[in-house]
C-alpha cells in the first residue's frame, strides 16, 4: 500500500504540459491530475473496501458498454454505504474508457479511511460517497469545500494575440453549447488565420445534472480557463465539470461536435446577437405572413400541433439502466418478440416497468415511435399507462406501469393455471371487452392493436387487466370500418387460441356485447375448471 501511494504521489506532482502526445490520436496517457480523499473517517475499513469493490465492480461493467460514457453505482449493504460515480470524455473508445477508469480506481483507492474521495484525469472522473446527493448537485455536499482548479501549460504559443482570439473564441462558444446538448458534451476545434495551428477544445458537464447546473458551472469553468492563453493548453476541473483546450490534438478531427445549432440559441458575442435578432424578426413576420395566408385557406384541426408525449416523462438512459441495476437478469420480468422487461424502482420509491427493444430488431426505432406515439395520450382503466421513455441511449426504452401480478398467459398455461376464481375470470373478460372498445370506438382515432394474445394482458393487484404492447398497433382511417384479419404480429399455437377468435371475427364496428361474447370466448379454456357446461352459463 506503502508503495502505490508514493507512486501516485509522483505522478501527481509530475510536469502535466508535457504529456501530450504530438500526433493526431486520442491521448491514452491516464495520469491523475488530482486526487482528494474526504474527512470524515469510516466505520470500517474492511466494511468500506467491500462496499467500494462491489460499486467499482458495477461501474466497470456499465463503462464497457459501447457508447457509454456515464455510469453511476452503490453498495448500501454495509454500515460503510457506498455511492459511485464514474465519467469518460466521449472521444473514447470502450476499452480506453476502461483503460482510464481502472487508472482512477488504483489512485482513489489510496482513501481508505475515509467516507468519499475523487479523482480527476484527462480522460475520465471517478468520485464515490456514503450520499446520493452529488449525483443531482455536485457541490450539493462536500466534506472540504474547494473552489475550482486552473490548470495552464507552460509553453507559451508564439503569435499570442490572435491566438488568445481564437481560443476566447472557442471557449465561448463550447461554453455556450455544452449545456444545450442532449449529453452535456461538446468537443470542437478553431483554426488560426494563418492556417497552420488548430485548437482542440472540449466541455463536459456530469451527466446527471441539469441544464442550470451545468450551465452555471461552464460559465465559471469559462472565467478561469480564459485566464490560461498564451500556454499553449489548459485546463480547469470542477466537481460538476471539464472544460480544456490544446494546441496539440488529443481527439481525433472526426470525433467534433456541429455546435452551429446550439450556438443559433443564443450566442455570447455581440454580432452574433445582431445577426441573430436581424434574422429572427424577418423570420417572425415571415411566420405571421404565412399563418395569416394559411387561416384564410384552411380552418384548423381540433388539437392540431399537440405535443404527442404531453404528460409522460423523457428519461435519460443512464438512470433507467442504473434503477434496472444494468439490466440484470434477476430483474427480468417478461420476455417477448421485441424485447425484454425490467422491474425498476425510480426516484427511490416509484416501482415501474421498463421495456427494452431489442438491440437487433431492425424497426426498433420505428416500432418505439409508433408504441410511443399511440399510448403517450391513451388514458383508460384497461390499456397499459405509459410514463416515460427514453431514447438518447443504445437502445430505445419505454417506462410502463408495473402490473405485480404478470401476464394472463401465467393464469392460462403457466404455473398459476387453474387458479382464477369466476369472478376474477369474468372481470378480466369484462376488462378486456371495454380496452378493445376503447381503442376502436372512445378514441379519437380508432386503433387497432393487431397482436391481442395472453401474454400481452397484464393483471394488476386485482386481477384487473391491462392490455398492453401497443408497438404493432396501426392508426385506421375513419372512412375503413372493416381492416385485414391477417396475422401481424406473434405467430400462435393451438392453445393460444385468444388471439386466433379475436383477430378472425373481430372488427371495430362489432357492439360492445358481441366484443364481449367474443372475448368470453377467446378466454374459453378457462371453462375446464370453473363450470364444466360452458363458461357464461353460471
């Protein structure tokens, strides 16, 4: 142990403008630049390096994920508890994030005695706590208050006023961008006039955070590090975020940010601000010209330009996969032709369901758009809520209500056959009978789900169902009372027969009572334990 901190030691205090590499390739040298252990002593250290391993572990696991750059984890099984974040700049491939993370874990891990420590390098960030807080707030809670670290190179660029311009220049508007980006990250480059430097700029806010947070951090970052030019790199770290410039390349030129849209938002410099007020007036009496020609030819829809997620909530990836503990197995609920589902708990008390396409389900983007689209604005007691998505990850996620009880299919052929009572068996009928009616008749379009089967109705705490899985449901034209009875969804067995009657007899013009005679008998297997003569004769 001795040993590692002197090497550590070392390496902190080693020549940081000097450890860059001269090519154009991504710098894999994964020196700490600084390192701080906590105050406050920990229980046990025994206690404390089970709960770290465990995080660290956890953190790892999720770093290796292609285009994963945000990783947050914990241990709360000690008395010692553990809350782990972890952060690699996004020019990194898999194995250098991991690279870098395993750096940081070998430096931090010299804080044994205390309750939370960080770490900074070039490429990655690693900080761990006994609180939560930090995940929202990074200055929310600290054991040591401490303001922001500059750090400027020591060789100085020779044409130092323009370079000064330049670099102004581009810290501003990275400063400006970052914020307004989906993932808080933005790597650009500026060249001098003179065509033979170009600077190499990122910032990089923690993912967690929100827009004001980080927003708030950039400009402080922003105010330190314009301090640096004429050193030839800089950079300043800060608990929230990470904002640095090079003359020498440390990411590649295909791996920019096209931050013209951000910067469109609202520019710091003077001219764009006029140029940006000149364009928009002329755009909103453009706007006003055409509404007024348009409101002569045309008179509006009802609810036309409604917002299609109103009411449901956009989640970042990086909290679904933490909540879903990195999509273990043992939190896998059900399993289907498109993907899989996770019990979750969000916001430490909310248990939910997240559903996850497949990664190679080649219409995965446009199946989750049409499920998102139909059922973000479906409010009924039997067709499954949506109450989020997410879609800014790897793979497409939807956040649905957790139905404790699982799906009928359970009740039908699996390990509960037999168990249903007639009352819970003529409620589900009932249930079922009123989400088709819904969907072909209350709606404001009429829906037709078209992959209505056993499994895609889930049972809540009352065995009330809820039908669910709406990614091969299609809108029908008001005009078409009758649609094809071809499959489009799951192929079925014999047994499976739900789905068989409903789609084969079934259209959107049937009465509620024939939709109900149909469902009672789509549901006819439950017969052989209930009455014997036939299903609805009790």
């Amino acid at each position: 142990m001795t040993e590692l901190v002197v090497l550590v030691i070392l390496l902190m205090i080693s020549n940081l403008g000097t450890s860059q590499s001269n090519n154009n390739n991504t710098n894999t040298t994964n020196t700490p630049i600084r390192l701080s252990c906590g105050i406050n002593p920990v229980t046990s250290s025994s206690s404390l390096f089970s709960s770290l391993d465990s995080t660290i572990t956890e953190l790892r696991s999720q770093l290796w994920n292609k285009d994963v750059y945000f990783a947050r984890a914990h241990d709360l099984r000690s008395l010692d508890l553990v809350y782990g974040l972890a952060q690699c700049r996004n020019y990194l491939s898999a194995a250098q994030c991991v690279t870098c993370f395993d750096a940081a874990v070998s430096a931090i891990k010299t804080c044994s005695s205390v309750t939370g420590a960080y770490v900074f390098l070039d490429n990655c960030f690693l900080r761990f706590e006994n609180y939560p807080e930090f995940y929202e707030d990074p200055q929310a809670k600290m054991d040591v208050k401490i303001a922001p670290t500059l750090i400027c190179g020591n060789q100085l660029a020779s044409e130092t006023t323009i370079f000064n311009q330049i670099v102004g220049e581009l810290l501003s508007d990275i400063r400006v961008a970052t914020p307004r980006t989906s993932n808080f990250y933005v790597a650009s480059t500026k060249r001098l006039p003179s065509g033979n430097t170009t600077i190499y700029a990122i910032a990089q806010c923690v993912e967690s955070v929100t827009q004001p947070i980080c927003e708030q951090c950039m400009n402080i970052s922003y105010n330190n590090l314009n301090s640096c030019p004429p050193s030839k790199e800089g950079r300043t770290l800060d608990f929230g975020c990470f904002l640095r410039y090079s003359q020498t390349p440390f990411f590649q030129d295909n791996q920019t940010t096209n931050i013209i849209h951000f910067l469109s938002k609202g520019s710091s410099r003077k001219l764009g601000m006029i140029i940006g007020a000149s364009v928009g007036v002329g755009i909103i009496l453009l706007i006003i010209a055409s509404s007024l020609r348009y409101k002569l030819r045309k008179k509006p829809k009802i609810d036309e330009g409604k917002h299609e997620l109103e009411g449901v909530k956009a989640y970042k990836y990086t909290d679904l996969r933490l909540a879903t503990h990195n999509f273990k197995e043992e939190y896998k609920i059900g399993k289907g032709g498109y993907g899989e589902v996770f019990k979750a708990v969000l916001d430490n008390k909310n248990v939910v369901a997240v559903k996850k396409l497949h990664d190679g389900y080649g219409k995965s983007k446009l199946e989750f758009n049409n499920e998102v689209k139909l059922i973000s604005n479906i409010r009924h007691r039997n067709l499954m809520q949506l109450l989020g998505w997410s879609s800014d990850g790897p793979q497409v996620l939807l956040v649905l209500e957790y139905m404790p009880q699982g799906s009928l299919d359970r009740f039908l052929w699996g390990e509960k056959r037999g168990t249903l009572n007639w009352k819970q068996r003529f409620d589900i009928m009932v249930g079922i009978a009123r989400g088709l009616v819904h969907l072909h008749e209350e709606f404001h379009v009429k829906i037709i789900h078209r992959d209505i089967k056993s499994n895609n109705i889930l049972l809540d705490d009352n065995f009330q169902p809820k039908i669910a899985d709406f990614g091969l449901a299609r809108d029908q034209p008001e005009d078409q009372s009758h649609v094809s009875t071809l499959f489009a969804g799951t192929l079925l067995n014999n047994k499976c027969n739900i789905e068989a009657i409903l789609h084969q007899s079934m259209q959107p013009t049937d009465s509620y009572q024939t939709k109900l005679t149909h469902t009672a008998l789509a549901l006819w297997p439950l017969k052989s334990s209930v009455v014997g003569g036939g299903l609805l004769s009790t």
